[in-house]
C-alpha cells in the first residue's frame, strides 16, 4: 500500500492537535528494525519524523527510510541538517525527495560531527537553517539557490526546531528569522520546565505557527543528569532527577513525569513529538496514560 500524503499537514493547517514520533534510522542497509520501530506507533501516530544522522552519527539516508515507512503506510518527516551537505547536494536531496513523493521537512542546523562517530569528518555547514530554509522556499517558486530556473519546482511541508528558553535571545531572533519565510510548524528541544515553556509559547505566538512540544521520558536519573550535562538547551530541573533517584521503577517515574508534562501544555501548544531513547516500546502506554 502507498500512503497518500495529507493528514499531518492538514491536521496542522486546521489547528488540530497532532502527535508526531521520532525513529532513528538503521546503522546498516536493512530497515527492518525501523520498520519493526513504526510498527509500535501504528496508528498511534500522525506522522514519523526521520533523524538525519543525528548526534553526528553515520546512518541510513532518512530520505531513503523515510520512502520505506511511506510504503508501509506510514507519513515520514524527513530532517535535513546542514551539517553533512553544501547547497548543491542539499538541493539535489530535495528535488529527488520531491520526486519521490516525501513533501515533509523538518530543518535544522545539525549537531556538530565532534559529537559522533567519524572525528574526523569535516562539517560542511556552507548554509545554516535559516539560509537553507530560505533557499527551500526559493525552490518552491521555481529557481535554484543561484536563481537558475527549475522545471516542475517541488512543493514542501517546512518545520524548524527551536530552544524554548526565551533568555536565549539570539536564538530567539534566528527563530523568528526562520518564520519569515514561512514555516508550518516549529517542533521544540524537549520540555521539562512547563512554565519555561509556557513563557516561549507568549513570545511567540505572534507568529502564529502551529507548535509541536518535543517530549524525551527519562529512564533514570543518570539519563537526566547525562542530558544536563551534555545536550545543549537542554534543564532538567533536581525535583524530577530526585523523584527518579527515589522511584523503585524509574521508567514507569519517567513516563508519569512526561504524562504530566503533556497535560500541563496540551492546551497551550499543537501537538507532541515523542523521542524515546530507544524503541518505542513504551510510546502507547505513555499515550494512553496521557488520554490520547
């Protein structure tokens, strides 16, 4: 079966609340594991989003996985970081997605290869997220980067990510740059601090973009320490590492502390996007536990 695009754009477009997923994909030519990992969000799910090699490790293309789930019947997201691409391949990655039927993006810089597995790759980042978006935008209305006319220009779905601390202005003013050209979402860094988040939603919803609050459970208090420590943008406050530190189940602690997250800002935002660490075998339990 083919999946016809359409229910995640026009959920976002006609405000209603979406829930999207996150899948990594497969170290290795065989997308059975990943298609094993959609197979637990079945249905759960409006959309899949993609990483493209994230954490700067090397993996399958998500453009190719993502045409993979789009045959399984699933609606990818693909990301497209700068990182690994200069505006030539960029492009060319993009007309063949087009060509392949996968209209969603979700844009971002890209964490840099320092963080991965090939040390001694060499970042590209010959544009950021806000030129790459722009030039996506530029392609839609018929011209490549260098204004050269394109036949059957693509049409896409864009999304960006953002930090949800509103004191970090300049990363507040390189998002609002990104919606200048016109975005159809904005999908956060994980939320842990609600009235931090609350705070974001305010400065912005001058823009009026659907907002997609990014959800991580955390499994231990290790794993929450591990993230202060080493994922940018990223505060775990010591109320909920403590509750951690003193659960006998700390994965069940971790989805009751999501679970109170997403009822405490459902109402605020449009949607969720769930990044377990890991599968997603815990993803259903945590809907439901959450009233979806």
């Amino acid at each position: 079966m083919i999946y016809m695009q359409g229910s995640f754009v026009d959920k976002i477009r006609s405000r209603n609340f979406v829930i999207t997923a996150e899948i990594t994909p497969p170290k290795g030519s065989n997308p059975f594991n990943a298609i094993e990992d959609a197979a637990l969000i079945r249905n759960l799910v409006d959309a899949i989003n993609i990483t493209d090699n994230n954490r700067g490790v090397m993996r399958m293309s998500p453009i190719s996985l993502g045409k993979v789930l789009q045959q399984q019947g699933y609606e990818p997201i693909i990301q497209m970081t700068c990182r690994d691409r200069n505006r030539l391949a960029l492009q060319s990655d993009l007309l063949g997605a087009a060509a392949l039927g996968l209209k969603n993006f979700c844009i971002m810089t890209g964490d840099h290869v320092s963080c991965g597995d090939h040390l001694g790759a060499k970042s590209v980042y010959d544009l950021d997220s806000v030129q790459l978006i722009s030039m996506i935008r530029k392609m839609e209305s018929g011209f490549d980067f260098s204004g050269n006319k394109l036949e059957d220009p693509p049409e896409f779905i864009l999304g960006a990510v953002s930090n949800i601390n509103p004191l970090k202005k300049g990363q507040m003013l390189k998002l609002r740059k990104k919606a200048t050209f016109g975005l159809d979402f904005i999908q956060t860094q994980a939320v842990y601090d609600t009235e931090m988040f609350k705070n974001f939603c305010k400065l912005i919803g001058d823009l009026e973009t659907p907002i997609i609050a990014g959800i991580i459970p955390l499994k231990s208090a290790r794993m929450a320490r591990f993230m202060n420590a080493n994922i940018p943008g990223i505060h775990i406050d010591g109320e909920i590492i403590d509750r951690l530190d003193m659960s006998k189940d700390p994965i069940q602690e971790g989805l009751d502390i999501s679970c109170e997250i997403i009822k405490d800002i459902s109402d605020i935002c449009q949607g969720i996007h769930l990044m377990p660490v890991g599968q997603h075998l815990n993803t259903q339990k945590l809907l439901k536990q959450a009233g979806f």
